[in-house]
C-alpha cells in the first residue's frame, strides 16, 4: 500500500541542500518517510509554528527514502523519523527525534534562534551561583 502523502514543507534535493543550509541563517527540515504515519502528525504540530517563526526559519522537508540524499542522512545523522534536523548559518546545530507537543516544538525552534554564546553565558552565571548545602554538610 503506496501513498501520494508529501509534508506541506517544500522539498530539498540532493542538488539544493548545501546552497539552502548555506545560503539561509535558519533552516528547519523535517526528515520524513512517506511510509511513517508519526510524520504526518508532526507535519500537523509544524504547520501553525512554521507561520509563527517563518520570518526567521526557512522550512523544508527531506524524503529519507530518496536514494540521492544518502550522504546527507548519514552526515546529518537522522537515526529516526519523524526527526527536525535545525542548521544555523550553514551548520548543523541539532538534530530531535520524535513527535514532541506544540510547546516544546516552539521551545526547540526559540532556542535555535538564540545567540551564539547564550547557552554558554547561562552556564557560567549558574556555575557561579552559591549552592545548597545539604544538611549533613553542615
């Protein structure tokens, strides 16, 4: 049994994944299998985020099945679908795996916009904060 069922982001070919990865600050591509019924759930949850974050994340969508972009999926690594694959100025930052809820969705895609740094800066401050000390510390 064979579907037509595409996601409603457009596609990436072997020939348009390295200019689009680098050409955009943001890209957010959906691994996807025509075969994984979990994919079209998570087209579903994209679908109101791609409209919220569309201004800052270019959206596009990759068959895993399609034998000309073997070496993307081993270099990305996608392990699984559904999976969001994010690259940020040409780079891969992550790679998520599975169906999540709307809100971790929009947490995913916000933390992906963050500044380079940012996470780093967050770890120094609570690595300077003063902790608690047990009670048998005392």
């Amino acid at each position: 049994m064979t579907s037509d069922w595409t996601p409603s982001t457009p596609p990436l070919t072997a020939a348009t994944f390295v200019s689009t990865v680098r050409q955009h600050r943001y890209v957010a591509i959906h691994f996807w299998a025509e075969w994984n019924s979990s994919d079209r759930e998570f087209d579903e949850f994209m679908a109101p985020l791609r409209d919220e974050f569309d201004d800052r994340i270019l959206f596009r969508s990759i068959d895993v099945d399609d034998p000309s972009l073997a070496a993307v999926m081993v270099a990305a690594p996608v392990l699984n679908v559904p999976a969001l694959g994010i690259w940020r100025d040409g780079l891969r930052e992550r790679i998520v795996i599975g169906l999540q809820n709307e809100a971790s969705w929009r947490l995913i895609l916000a933390d992906a916009l963050r500044p380079v740094g940012a996470l780093s800066e967050l770890a120094e401050a609570a690595d300077s904060m003063p902790t608690m000390r047990h009670r048998r510390d005392r």
